[in-house]
C-alpha cells in the first residue's frame, strides 16, 4: 500500500511556506502604496489584453468560428503577434503606438 502523497512531510512542509509567502505578500500589499499601485498596473494590462482579445475573437464568445485546424491556428497565430505587439508597445512607450493604444483604450 501506498501512503498518501498529501500526508508527506516534505508536502506539508511546501504548502505552509506557500502559506507563509502568501500571508508576507498580503502584508506588503495592505502596508505599501507601491505595491496596490503595481498590483493594479498589472491587472490593468491584463483587462486591456483581454478587452483585445475580445475584439478579435468577437463571435460566439471568443470561441474559434471554424471547425478547420487550419482557420483555428491562423488565428491563434494572429492572437500571438497581436500579443507580441502590444507587449512591444508596452515595452518601448513609444508614440509610434499610439494606434495600438488607441485601439486597446477603444476596445474597453
């Protein structure tokens, strides 16, 4: 018989370092103004990558429009370099981007 994997100390031991990391991280989060501001520049990203992700996949709730592998991984294809140009975007803060930003800031 085995023993059970969730019982193991080393297990045990990880989850409550997990717990610990966790709980110190809430603590600066609740403490520091930085780092609400930081947490919140992240999550702002993220909804307006989202918001794109939307736009471009907009029929039947971003789900893929065709059954064809090959229509599916054009699309999937064109979510990356979208994804790699808004990370550019993001990167250079560039006015050059406007469009990109322009399009992201209508989107949502």
């Amino acid at each position: 018989m085995r023993k059970n994997p969730f019982k193991h100390p080393t297990y045990l031991a990880l989850l409550e370092l997990g717990r610990v990391i966790k709980t110190i991280f809430l603590c600066q989060y609740l403490e520091e103004e930085q780092v609400r501001r930081e947490v919140n520049e992240g999550l702002n990203v993220v909804e307006r990558w989202n918001g794109v992700n939307d736009f471009i996949f907009y029929g039947k709730g971003g789900e893929f429009a065709s059954n064809r592998l090959e229509s599916q991984e054009l699309s999937v294809l064109s979510l990356h370099k979208s994804a790699d140009m808004f990370g550019l975007c993001e990167y250079f803060d560039d006015s050059e981007c406007s469009g990109a930003e322009t399009l992201a800031a209508k989107v949502n």
